[in-house]
C-alpha cells in the first residue's frame, strides 16, 4: 500500500521548445518495468482536476525520469515547476512490455521515445532502434542510445538528418527483414500504418497507447479503447497492447 | 474524551459516515491495494445489472474546470459474475458492501432486487434511478414522479435490506423526488448523482465525449449539492446521503452540517486513491478541535 508517493523534483529542463524532462526522487525504491505509468498530480489545486499519466521514461535508484511534450493545461504547470517542489506520484501503474527473449526492434514516433528508452535500456545491445522526429533538434539522447542499441535508424521529415520520410518507411525498409518482435509507440497514425505493414506477417508488435485518463487503476473505466475482444481499460488492460488486438 | 463517529441508516450502522460512491470504486478491490478497506464507513461499489454491459463508445472522460464529465454507460460484469468474482474478495473486509443496481426496466429492477436480498455480504441496496448515460425508457425514472412512485414501492417490496435510492439534480424540485420515496418506503436517499454537461470541440463542431453528452462531476458541482442535501434534508426524515465533489473533510463537513448523515466519496477517488481514508481523518480532528464527542451532534447542525 505505497503506491502513493510524495515525489521531490531534482531537475525538470527542456530540451527542446516544448520537450521536457523531469526528474523526481522517491523516498522509497519501486519495481517500475518499461512499459509502465506514473500519475502525476502537480498541486492541491482543482484546477485541473486530475493528475496526468506519464510513462516511465528512466529509473534508476531512488531517480525516477518522465520525458513529456507541453501539450495543456497539466503539462504546462509541470513545466513550471522547480526543483525541490514535490508532485504526487502514482504508480508504477499498468502492464510492462512482455520480456524479449532475444533481439528486437523498436520504433519511436516523437515524444514515444518516453516509453521505450527503459526498455532499450534495460535490455543492453538487443535492441535495433528506429526513431522518427519532426527535425534534426528533436533527436534526443541519441549518445546514450547509441551505447545501449544495437543499431540506431534515424528518419527526420525534412531529412536533414538520416532518412527522410516517416520512420514506418524506415522501418520497412530496413527493419522489416529483420523478422524480430517489435516494440513501439508514437501517434496513431504510426500505429495505424505499422499495422498496415505487418499485416499478413506473424511478427508480434507490441505498441503503448494513450487515452484520457482519470483513475489510472482500472477503476473509472473511463480509458476504454476498442479491442478486437470488445471494450478494454488502457490503464490496467494496457498501456501496452498487442497491436493486432487493437481496432485502428 | 472520544469522539464517535459513529452513524446508522435504518439498520445499518457504519463506522464512520464517509462512504465510496459507487462508479468511482470499482469493485472495491482496485483500490485496495491503495488503502485499508476496513477504514472507510462502507463501500459502495459499481452499478450492477441483471446481464453485463458494455457500455459506451469512447472518449468517454473529459476534464472541465474544477471537474470532469463521464459517459460510462453503465458498463458492469453483471450481478452474477459480481457474486461468484467480486464479493467473495469484498466479504473479507470489516466494512459494510453496499450495492448500486439499475435495470432496463422496472421488471429488471425488481429482480436484481430479490437477487441482492437473498445474497449474503450485501448489506444494502441503493437504487439508481438516475444515471444520466443510460437511454431507456425507465430513464426517466428518476425524473418524473409517477414512474418513480411505481418502481419504488415495487423494489421495496421485495428487499427487507436497507433500501437507498439515488437522486438526480436534474429536477425542478428534488425534495418533491425524496418525499416520494420516504413515502413509499424507502430508507434512505442518496443525492446528487452527476449534472448532465457536454462540451464541444470548435474545431470539429463535434461533442468531446463519444455519446455528445454526459454527467458533470467533482468540485464544480459541489455546491450545487450541498444546497439540494439541506433542502432534502429539511423535507424528509428518513436519513440523506450527501455527495458531489467531496474532496476534502471540509467538505465533507458542509454536507453533514446541511443534514446529511452520511456523505459518499466520488471523483476524488481519482484525484488520489487516499482521498476516502484523508475526509475520515480529517472529520476526527475536526469533531476533536471543536470538541464534539458524538458525530450525530454535528449532522443538521446548520444555523439559520
């Protein structure tokens, strides 16, 4: 019963003009697995209502990492925030990505790097990494990765960097053959279209998703998205789904 | 000095006056693993009917300043997989298990009725004739007199449990709709349920929630509650169970004060899963600062 936690923020800087990344102690070590979510809840206020998800971008120790894009109400206060202010911290919440027994692909769409830089992490020198950003200015911690990935595939759209397009093309090209499970997130329409190019083979994708969300525990079941099985909860069914089940 | 908080509806007595609202709990054990059921004055858990149901499309949240709207439609396991699944766990618990229930006609209502009587660890019946996301043509029960003298009187007569129905605000007159079921039995009411809302994307022109509209709660409409809580409570005498955006004891304290005699955690539950366990520690140093021994000193307390 400690999933509830007062987290103290040693360090929230952007990276980009809307890029963050913010970095909170725990009291309390947790078992947090990528894949997972926390709630954050930035004050006592009750505007906005209710806290936000992030996904565990890194954790290490009592160091607990979320990469986020400033996209409302929440995440603008959250940017606003200084070191040594605390947040409510809720989680690790939802299902982990399933283990990879051997080598893997993952694909990142924009701010999707949030949820698979732990697992690339945490599985050293396995994974083959294919990132997709707008421009050049969005690579992000491309040395680290670097250290950690197998092989690093980079497609900006203005092509200034790497290979020009979308990281699905990317993908397609180079990953594909590969014929290793993959592990993605990024906006639906990424979603959608490496639905698309997997279609017919038998490489098991498995992709986070994102809904609005109120409890985050499988409560409200306000996060319902459709599934080939019916309706499910993305917080406690998910975040991490196969994509196949998924209805995009 | 002690100071009991300590309360009773009709025949059953709850340990302290803050209860979960149903459809912000779950079954009870989501968040158990977040907080001591034991400590909360009873739970009361996701409406129930005869056959599961799905419920509504998505987007089915949306945030809204100081609250939230939500379009669940109802979705449930159905009262048969709750027994055999759910309660067994909830039996486990030194708490009282109150059941929400609903049915698509009145003949469905009657018959969750006598399987919630007869089934043991359900300690009361709160009736939901009120829920704002679901279209039948009971729907309106809770709306209009008529109907709902009917279908009280019926379920009343089937369950010795103590029987709760749960009000709409969205009447001309909820004391009218409260009176009537004191007269026709039942032992208490519960009010509010959710305000229906809807808010439109500009863009589109589209409803942000899958089913145009739904039930605004949290904050936002707390006060809109305590005001219907001390009207009811003036009208009736049968006990009244507040709720609407309880976050905090102070909070809680308006609705007891108003004539409440026992109050329903909802929305809050999501803000922070403590939030239930938070109002029964927060009402304890209240009752403590102001020197209250007996809770029930301090329920319809309010001062003209």
């Amino acid at each position: 019963m400690n999933k509830v936690t007062q987290a103290k923020i040693v360090d929230n800087k952007s990276l980009t003009d809307d890029i963050f990344l913010i970095s909170l102690e725990i009291p309390e070590p947790i078992e947090a697995k990528p894949g997972q979510f926390c709630i954050l809840r930035m004050n006592e206020r009750l505007d906005p209502l209710l806290g936000r998800p992030f996904s565990i971008f890194d954790y290490e120790g009592n160091i607990i990492n979320f990469l986020y894009r400033v996209k409302g109400k929440g995440t603008e206060i959250l940017s606003k925030m200084d070191k040594d202010q605390n947040v409510l911290l809720t989680g690790p919440l939802g299902r982990w990505y399933p283990y990879p027994e051997k080598d893997f692909v993952v694909i990142a769409g924009g701010i999707g790097l949030a949820s698979v830089y732990y697992l690339i992490k945490k599985f050293k020198n396995r994974a083959y990494f294919f990132c997709g950003v707008r421009s050049e200015k969005e690579i992000l911690f491309y040395n680290e990765i670097k250290t950690f990935a197998k092989e690093v595939y980079i497609s900006t759209e203005s092509g200034t960097t790497g290979y020009r397009g979308v990281v699905t093309d990317l993908f397609k090209e180079k990953g594909l053959m590969l014929n290793l499970p993959v592990y993605a997130c990024g906006p639906m329409v990424m979603l959608k279209e490496l639905k698309r190019i997997v279609q017919g083979s038998s490489i098991p994708c498995y992709v986070a998703v994102e809904e609005r969300m109120a409890c985050g525990i499988g409560a409200c079941l306000g996060c319902a998205i459709e599934t080939r099985e019916g309706l499910k909860r993305v917080c406690t069914d998910g975040p991490i789904f196969e994509l196949k089940e998924l209805m995009l | 000095m002690t100071h009991s908080l300590e309360v009773q509806i009709s025949s059953l007595r709850l340990r302290n006056p803050v209860i979960t609202a149903s459809g912000t709990f779950g079954y009870g054990l989501e968040y158990s693993q977040f907080i001591d059921l034991n400590l909360a004055g009873a739970i009361t858990v996701k409406g129930l009917s005869l056959n599961p149901k799905q419920g509504n499309p998505p987007p089915r949240i949306y945030e809204t300043p100081c609250g939230m709207i939500n379009s669940i439609g109802l979705q449930n396991i159905g009262i048969d997989a709750f027994v055999v699944e759910k309660l067994p766990f909830l039996k486990k618990f030194d708490t009282k298990i109150i059941v929400n229930f609903f049915g698509e006609n009145l003949d469905e209502y009657v018959e969750m009725a006598l399987k919630l009587d007869a089934t043991d660890g359900i300690h009361a019946l709160e009736m939901n004739v009120s829920c704002p996301n679901k279209s039948s043509e009971w729907r309106k029960m809770g709306l209009e007199a008529e109907l709902l003298k009917k279908a009280v009187k019926e379920v009343r007569a089937v369950t010795f449990k103590p029987l709760i129905v749960k009000l709409s605000p969205q009447v001309t007159d909820i004391t009218v709709m409260a009176k009537i079921c004191e007269d026709e039995g039942a032992d208490a009411v519960s009010l509010i349920n959710t305000i229906p809302a809807m808010v439109i994307d500009i863009k589109s022109r589209k409803s942000i929630i899958g089913t145009t509209t739904g039930g605004l709660s949290g904050p936002a409409i707390r006060p809109v509650a305590v005001r219907m809580v001390f009207e009811v409570s003036r009208a009736v005498k049968i006990p009244v169970i507040g709720m609407g955006g309880i976050v905090t004891a102070d909070d809680a304290l308006q609705f007891l004060i108003a004539g409440a005699r026992a109050i329903a955690i909802g929305t809050a539950n999501f803000i922070n899963p403590h939030a239930t366990l938070k109002v029964v520690e927060g009402i304890k140093k209240f009752l403590f600062e102001e020197r209250i021994t007996d809770i029930n000193d301090l329920i319809g307390s309010f001062r003209d």
